[in-house]
C-alpha cells in the first residue's frame, strides 16, 4: 500500500509532504480509534534492550528532524518505535534557513536537506510535552491563573515508548557562547526527557561542527555534566546525556570526540548525523547543499560505528543512524555494535511498515 501512497506524496514538494505526513500522524495519533487502529497495524514484537539505564521495548527508534516540535508523539508512538528522539530544540524560535530547503534524489534512495534548525523554540514545544502550561482563554485575557494548574511537570501520555529530546543552539549564538544555550535547554526538558542528545554535528548550521573539536566540546560537556548532576539532584532522576557526532570527522577527530565525551561522562554516542560528502550521486540534485542522508551515506556510517564501538571498549552504548534503509542494514548495525539504531530517510522510501519488517526479520 505505500508505495501508492509514496508516489502521491513524491509528487509534492519536499517540504509540503513532510507537514502532512506529520499533521496526519498527529491526528490520527490523539483521536484514540486511529490510535488504537495503528497501534493494531503496527504491533511489533518485543524486543526489549538496556542502554543508558533504560528499558526500551525494541532498538529501533526514530531519529532526530522529523517531528522537531514534538507535535506528534503520541501517533509516532504507535508505529512500533523503541524510542523517538525530536527536535531539534533551540532555545528561542528561529525560521531555518529559506526554503527551497529539501531535495529527494530518488535515483540514490538519499535526501538533502539545509533545514538549519527551524524550531518553535523551547517554551512551545514544553507546551506540547506539558500540556497543564497552555494558557487557557481565561488566563490570556483575563490574567487569572487556575490555582490547579500551578503543579510540577506532567508530561503527555507517550505510552511505554522511550523520549529522547534533541537539543541545539540558536544560529545567532556565537559558538563562545553555545554552552548557555545547551545549559538553558537541558534545564528546560530533563523534567520531560528520558535522555537528551546534544546537537553539534548538524551541516547547516553555520560553524556548528567546530563544536566537536576536543577544547570547544570539553568546555561544553564539562559544564552540561556539572548542570545534569544539579537536575537530578532536584528532579530525583537520571537524566542521560548523549552526544551526536558527524560523519565527515577525522579518524583522529573522531577519536577526540569519543574521548571527550567519555572523560566528561556522557552516557552514550549517536553516530552519525548527515554528511556533506557527494560521491556517487546521480541526482539532478547532487549539487544542492546541505547534509545527505540515505542510501549513499551507509557505508560512511558502518565505518563510523565500526571505529566509535572500537574506541568506547564498550563503557557506553552507542546508537547508529544514518543510511539505515531496510532489515538488513538495521541488523548489520547492530552485529558491527549498535546497542540501539535510529531510522528516518528510510521510512520516507520504505514506509511506516519498515519498524516492524526490522523486528519480525531480526
């Protein structure tokens, strides 16, 4: 059935195509007969795995970039995910960079996208996650707030499916000044979050990268451990930290990243996000800047894990994402280390029923 539904939504623009999916999902996510309608479609069975502390149902996840203002989790949820990671989440709303913005490049199973974080910002997507702090009409006209309302944190119903929140800075932070962005949204979502990942491997977001260098992204990690430590403290709860990391790095780059990140305690590594290389294409598309995910990025992304797992010595999980686009490739990952594996271009090409074919062939 989806390929007819594919080649109907491949006749619109990239972007256009996302939205409804999107929105459709949300629908069909809070009106509980299409809940429970999917939730029957896409039964997967169990495959429970440990990682960062957690339980998660399965190892297969969604990645960060397709619901970026948590919007709809609780239809995601019902398509057979472990765990769906959103955002990412910047700490003010910023539009992304001008559109055109996203390409399929059909003849290479690949997308381009030079999204560049557009995000409602972190109070709307709180909003979504807590929904007892919308303003009700009383309170934005009148100003009178329901005393029932002033209450700890509640997060929505998201069922027994894991929550990861993405989180990123805003372009018009300098990256001198990065870590307060960091700080202020981990501050903001370790009430909602079962573990956060921090974002400094996007392509389009201009100097973002230089992030991952070892002096830049031990002041970050140094600061963001001491602020996690103070969370749990007051939230009474563990709140994993995990850092994603490029594909386009030096082995050497690499392993100063992987590095950093064990010595400033971090829970986990996520490898890899998009990369800017272009070998192979045949696309009319090739050309268009930004990150490239897909087809063409898996063998990149095996290498990637392949050196990751080799440096961690197993002292944390590592999740693999990036040119995962069918069961096998998802089963490759975890034989080559993946504890867990993240899909997103793949369901583009293959469909929502691509969750559950990865759990019934593992």
């Amino acid at each position: 059935m989806y390929p007819f539904f594919r080649s109907l939504l491949f006749r619109l623009d990239p972007e256009l195509a996302h939205q409804l999916t999107l929105q459709a999902i949300r629908l069909a996510g809070n009106f509980p007969p299409t809940n429970w309608l999917l939730r029957g479609l896409y039964k997967a069975p169990p495959k429970p795995v440990q990682a960062f502390g957690l339980t998660f149902k399965n190892p297969v996840g969604l990645a960060a970039g397709y619901d970026k203002d948590a919007l709809a989790i609780k239809g995601i949820s019902a398509l057979g995910f472990g765990h769906i990671e959103v955002g990412t989440v910047t700490p003010r709303p910023q539009p992304g960079n001008p559109r055109p913005r996203i390409f399929r490049l059909p003849e290479d199973e690949a997308v381009i996208n030079r999204m560049g974080f557009p995000s409602r910002g972190s109070e709307f997507v709180q909003k979504q996650l807590n929904p007892s702090l919308r303003e009700s009409i009383i309170e934005r006209y009148i100003g009178f707030v329901i005393p029932s309302r002033i209450r700890a944190p509640k997060i929505i119903n998201k069922g027994n499916v894991i929550l990861g929140i993405n989180l990123g800075k805003n372009k018009g932070t300098p990256n001198e000044e990065a870590v307060l962005d960091y700080l202020e949204l981990l501050q903001c979502f370790a009430p909602y979050a079962d573990y956060l990942a921090i974002n400094i491997s996007s392509p389009n977001t201009v100097g973002l990268r230089q992030l991952q260098g070892r002096v830049m992204l031990e002041g970050l990690l140094t600061q963001l451990h001491a602020q996690r430590q103070l969370e749990e403290k007051k939230l009474d709860k563990r709140i994993p930290l995990l850092v994603k990391l490029a594909p386009d790095l030096s082995e050497k780059e690499l392993d100063d990243a992987v590095d950093v990140s064990l010595d400033n305690h971090m829970d986990g590594i996520i490898v890899t996000n998009t990369t800017l290389a272009r070998e192979g294409l045949r696309s009319k598309y090739r050309g268009e800047s930004g990150g490239l995910s897909g087809s063409p990025l898996r063998l990149r992304s095996e290498a990637v894990l392949c050196q990751a797992v080799k440096r961690v010595g197993g002292k944390v999980p590592i999740v693999s994402v990036g040119g995962i686009m069918n069961p096998e490739d998802a089963k490759r990952r975890l034989e080559l280390g993946a504890t867990l594996i993240q899909i997103y271009t793949g369901l583009i090409y293959e469909g929502p029923g691509l969750v559950k074919r990865t759990l019934v062939e593992q």
